[in-house]
C-alpha cells in the first residue's frame, strides 16, 4: 500500500519539512502520495507534483482548508486515508497539532518524531531529551508517524512530474476560526532552516552583550541567531530563537555554541548539527562533549576575534 504525506505549504510553495517527510515516507512505501489541502493552492499542489519521489498529488481546495485549521485538516485527512498504509505529517508545531487527532480518529497508536525507519512497521525515535533511542514496532493497519525532519534529507524539489489528483474537499467544522496573526519579520534565514546558525548560552550576560558579540558574527556567515533555553528566560532573546528540547529542533550544516553549558535539553536540539563548535571558558562544560571542535576560552575575547578573522 502507498504511504500519503501531509504537506505544509502556505498555498503558493512547499516548506521545507515536507521534503523531509517524503523522504521518511519513501523508506515506508515503494509508492509515495502528497496531499496538498487549503484555499487556491493550484501552485502548491504544482511544487508538490515536481517533489522528486512522488507518484501523486492529492488536491483539496475549499476556504475551510485555509491556515491549517487542525479540526478541518483532520477531517480532510481521515476522507482520504483509507487506501493508505502510512499517514506521515512533518513534526512540527502544524503537525503536532494535526497527527494527535488523525491517529486518535483512527483509533491507532501514534509514532511521535521518528528518525529512522527500520521497516514498513519498525522506527526509532528519542527519549528521554534524546539520551536513549527506542525502537518502536507497530502492528496497526494504518501508521501516523511525525517525523523529525532532522533526521532524514529533504527529497529533491525538482525532478518530479507527478499526477495532481482533485479530491473532494470537507466541509468546515465551524469549531475554530483563523483570527489573525502576528509575524516577526527578519532579514536572516529562518532558525529550522538556516545552514549556519549561531547561538549564545546565559554566559552572553545581557541583551546587550549578546547583540554587540553575537550578531556581528552572525552578519559575517548569513547565519541566523539562536539561544539556549537560560539565555531566553533571562531576556537576553526572544522566544523564538530557543533553541532545544522545548524550543526548535535544528540540524544546520554548521551549530557555533558560543557560552552554552550544554544541558541534555539544549543538546537534544542541536546535537544533529554535522558540525558542532563551541566556544566556553569552562574545559567541564558538557557542550564539548558533542563538539566537533572546542574552543576553551573567553567568548568576549575569542568570538570578536574570529569576526576579525573572517
């Protein structure tokens, strides 16, 4: 049976962590499906089709399928679920909100933030802030799986020329409304996204501090900013650049630490980077445990140093 991929797409393009999924759902099933669900999203659904991989796009247009209203989303997806064996869904904040009520639905257990797939029943995933690995075997007819996109490279966006199929779409739920948003607008890439990132632990002192150290580095490489879980409960930055078990999970090519400890919940964020650089005056500091390469000195000294390198 063929495994089906919930996009997240915001109508027009595909984000990044659907390629993630389609390559978690190509380890499930010879045989991949994306279902693109919202309001005018002909030009998602397009993306979805070129999608290296996939055989088909599945297309459900109708304004209740606008923002990714969980409750209608659900719906959408259980409408079309039944000729699947696995139902995938990035894990991200959409899909966590997403997969929790399919599987409920569908009476099946979930497998949450998968990292490998083992076979067409048989995954790992982490726990215990990623300490331990499990492997998880599921004997349900059908499968919902969020995968960590971390995990698996992104499939190719070109190369396909899959069948976009239109499929009736649900009727609105009426349970809950899109209100409004608020975005923070930003030059530099976004934190799950960027290549390079840069972050800075409690030791930066003040927002101040971290600004004047961290940000003319950051400027230097096109990297985005980040910070450890202590460094945003002190101020020092914003919520959304937490990086760690309970902020966002990245895997950039590049990770520069720079005065982070490296508690298990920090490390459990970022320990994926393919190239760990830490910067921190204390040699005891468990950072230099998942570091490729440690730099055992004072960070206000040190970091403007390496900008003047570069």
């Amino acid at each position: 049976m063929a495994a089906l991929v919930i996009a997240e797409h915001d109508n027009a393009t595909v984000k990044g962590a659907t390629l993630n999924t389609v390559t978690a759902a190509l380890q499930c099933s010879a045989e991949v499906h994306v279902l693109i669900a919202g309001t005018d999203a002909a030009a998602a659904a397009a993306a979805a089709a070129r999608i290296a991989g996939v055989a088909k796009v599945l297309h459900a247009d109708a304004p209740g399928l606008n923002h990714g209203l969980a409750e209608n989303l659900a719906a959408q997806v259980l409408a079309v679920a039944q000729p699947y064996s696995h139902l995938l869904f990035p894990a991200t904040a959409a899909g966590k909100n997403v997969a929790p009520r399919v599987a409920a639905l569908l009476d099946v257990a979930q497998i949450s933030d998968a990292t490998k797939v083992l076979g067409a029943d048989t995954f790992e995933r982490p726990i215990y802030a990623g300490n331990a690995v499990a492997t998880v075997q599921s004997l349900d007819p059908v499968k919902v799986i969020t995968v960590r996109t971390t995990g698996f490279d992104p499939a190719p966006a070109t190369g396909g020329s899959a069948a976009v199929e239109t499929v009736p779409a649900v009727a609105d739920s009426g349970r809950s409304a899109f209100v409004g948003s608020e975005i923070a607008k930003s030059d530099r890439p976004e934190l799950t996204a960027a290549k390079i990132i840069v972050s800075g632990g409690r030791a930066m002192g003040s927002s101040d501090k971290f600004n004047e150290v961290l940000t003319p580095l950051a400027d230097k490489l096109g990297a985005a900013l980040g910070a450890s879980r202590a460094a945003v409960d002190a101020g020092y930055a914003p919520n959304d650049w937490q990086v760690g078990q309970t902020g966002k999970i990245v895997a950039p090519q590049l990770y520069i630490a720079c005065g982070i400890s490296g508690a298990i919940q920090h490390l459990a964020g970022m320990k994926d980077s393919k190239v760990i650089v830490a910067i921190n005056k204390d040699p005891e500091a468990p950072i230099f445990s998942v570091a490729d390469y440690g730099l055992e000195a004072d960070l206000f000294t040190a970091v403007p140093e390496l900008v003047g390198q570069l």
